[in-house]
C-alpha cells in the first residue's frame, strides 16, 4: 500500500522554512520582543535602507534607551538626533507618541495591534509588525517590501493607487497568514522583499515561492506587478540660504510648523540669490559666494544658493541690531550648541564643511 503523499508546502510554510536559513538574523532590532525597540526600528525602516538606519538605531537607543526618557527628552534633542534620517515627521510623532504612552499606558505599550494603531504616528502595518513580533498575534504587515511580494506571488492586478485596492490586497495578505508562528512568517515576508524580491530585477531564481507560489513568476510577469499608476509630479524650488557667521555663532531660524522641514531649525531663507545679494550690500563684513546645492525630496527638485557671509569681530551695537532686524526671525547658535538640533540634511553639511 502506497503511502499517502505529503500535502505541499503553503506560501507560509515556504517562506518560514526560507527565513531560517537564508532570512536576516542579525539585525540589532531582531530577537527582542520589546515593543520600544522594535517600534522605534519599524518607524526609522519606513522609507529608508536598513544600512542608513543601522548608523542611527544604537545612537538613539544609547540616547533614549526606553519609552520614558524618550518621552521626557525636549523635541529639539530628539530632531538633533534624527537630523538626516528625513521624513522628520516620523521623528515629532515618535516624541508625541512616546508621551502618550507614559501619560495614558503607564510607560507600556497597548499589547494589541488595533490599540497600536491608535497612537500617533503608528499605521496599521507598523502597528501589525509590533503585534506579531512582540506578541506572536495574528494580524498581517503590508509594508511596500511586503506588497510587492504578495502582488507578485497573487498576481494581484488591482491598483494600489486606489484605497479600496488596497483593502483588498489587506484581505489576502490576512488570509494567507500561517495559524501559528506569525512572526517568523512576518520576518520572512520582510526579508525577502529586501533583499531578493527586488523592485527592478528580482532574483527569482533565489526565491523559495517561484517554483510554486508566484504566480507573477509562472507568468514570466514579475515587472507588471505591483500596480500602481498614480505617480507624485515632481515640482522644482529655487531659493538663497544665508550662512551668517558671527565668530564661532551663526543664526538660525525655526522653520514653520507645516510644510517642507516642518519645526527643524535651518538657514535664513531668501527667495533667489539676487534678492540675498541686495540684502547684504551694505552690511559689514565679507561674503563668499558658495557652491550650489541640488537637493531631493520625494516630490521636489530643490536647488539652493548659499552665501556665507562673516561679520566684523567688532560690530557696534547700532550695525548688529540694523542686521539681526533684517533676518528672519531666530537666534545665533554657537558651535557647541547647534550639531544637537535639529537641522535638514543639507544645512548640517554645509554648517559642518570647511570652516563650519
């Protein structure tokens, strides 16, 4: 009598098996079930490489080792530490978020992912993964990593543009998800949208699911998947930053509380590099008109023209005040105090470049 043939691996059982031989293990944010800890490295990994985000984990952590001294720390202390990270957004809500779980949970993280996502800043995924890995419950992720897999291996056909869309790929990744070990199987789907389901030349010949669970792959369509038609129109900017030494202090100001940089401190602001010129002309002191910077932001093409410019070591009272008048509000801040605040990415390179 024959024996009866083993039922086939599931897309779970596959990717499980996948992570615990060729999954990232290694990772200062794995093998912890702390939810500060694996919230604060889900926060930092959305949008950026986890090689950027291994610089600024262990800095941050030493800094703020747990959810209290995180919540207690000014803003300005919490942005200096971000600076260059981007998407500074993330950074005010892990400050607000961190509060509200001191004043409203007593320094402990709500152990379910629906009350995580009811915390500021924290979306259903991120609250998913905190769930799972901390807590083993069964809710799934759906990170861009982890949408480009299951669209793949479904050949999922509707447009993630669209929310409804989405739903719908929600309700599968739900369906798909293993009756036990969700983290491992969270951690495999994270792992190998990362590092082998990749956007542009996936290497399906390393990948557990080609042979029997993508259906992208049988299709010969890997590139079609995952849909998603809207595209963000890129904008262009054009403006003069103001580098203005006085001694080892220059002044910054307070970007607004909405829009791009939103609450960071950078470089006064002009609208062109003309408008700067006839600003200084008759200021004492000596400029330098420096190299232009071409920065990129997700959605704009930001071209800026700094001028350093250095006042006198003896400035009467009369010329400092008709100056300070003339810039944007904010402060001098000496070069002790302004590497810890909060500053855009391409104003701390220009602060920090020769004679910064």
């Amino acid at each position: 009598m024959s024996r009866a043939a083993r039922p086939a691996a599931t897309l779970a059982d596959t990717l499980v098996t996948w992570q615990k031989e060729h999954g990232r293990h290694d990772l200062p944010w794995q093998g912890t079930t702390d939810p500060y800890r694996v919230w604060l490295s889900e926060v930092m990994l959305q949008q950026t490489q986890v090689a950027t985000v291994l610089d600024y984990y262990p800095r941050f952590l030493a800094r703020f080792p747990d959810v209290s001294s995180l919540a207690q720390a000014p803003l300005d202390a919490v942005l200096g530490l971000w600076s260059g990270l981007g998407y500074y957004s993330r950074a005010r809500n892990l400050h607000r978020c961190a509060q509200v779980v001191v004043a409203q949970h007593g320094g402990r993280f709500p152990a379910s992912a629906e009350a995580l996502a009811a915390l500021p800043g924290i979306g259903r995924s991120t609250a998913a993964a905190i769930a799972a890995f901390c807590w083993g419950e069964r809710v799934a992720i759906l990170d861009g990593n982890v949408k480009r897999v299951l669209a793949r291996a479904l050949c999922f056909a509707g447009d993630l543009a669209q929310a409804s869309q989405q739903q719908a790929l929600w309700q599968l990744a739900e369906e798909l998800l293993p009756e036990t070990g969700v983290g491992a199987y969270t951690q495999g789907l994270m792992d190998l949208g990362a590092t082998v389901c990749h956007r542009r030349q996936p290497d399906c010949a390393a990948c557990p699911l080609a042979r029997q669970h993508c259906a992208a792959h049988a299709a010969g369509q890997m590139d079609a998947y995952p849909v998603k038609t809207r595209r963000l129109k890129r904008g262009r900017r054009d403006n003069a930053w103001l580098w203005l030494c006085d001694g080892d202090a220059v002044w910054l100001c307070r970007r607004p509380e909405q829009g791009l940089w939103a609450g960071l401190w950078s470089l006064p602001e002009w609208p062109d590099a003309h408008a700067l010129a006839q600003q200084v002309a008759d200021w004492p002191g000596e400029g330098e008109v420096l190299p232009t910077i071409e920065h990129a932001l997700t959605h704009l093409d930001w071209t800026l023209h700094p001028l350093r410019w250095t006042l006198p070591r003896r400035l009467s009272a009369a010329a400092r005040a008709r100056i300070e008048a003339a810039l944007p509000a904010g402060r001098w801040c000496s070069a002790d105090e302004w590497p810890g605040l909060g500053l855009p990415a391409p104003a701390r390179r220009l602060l920090e470049s020769s004679g910064g």
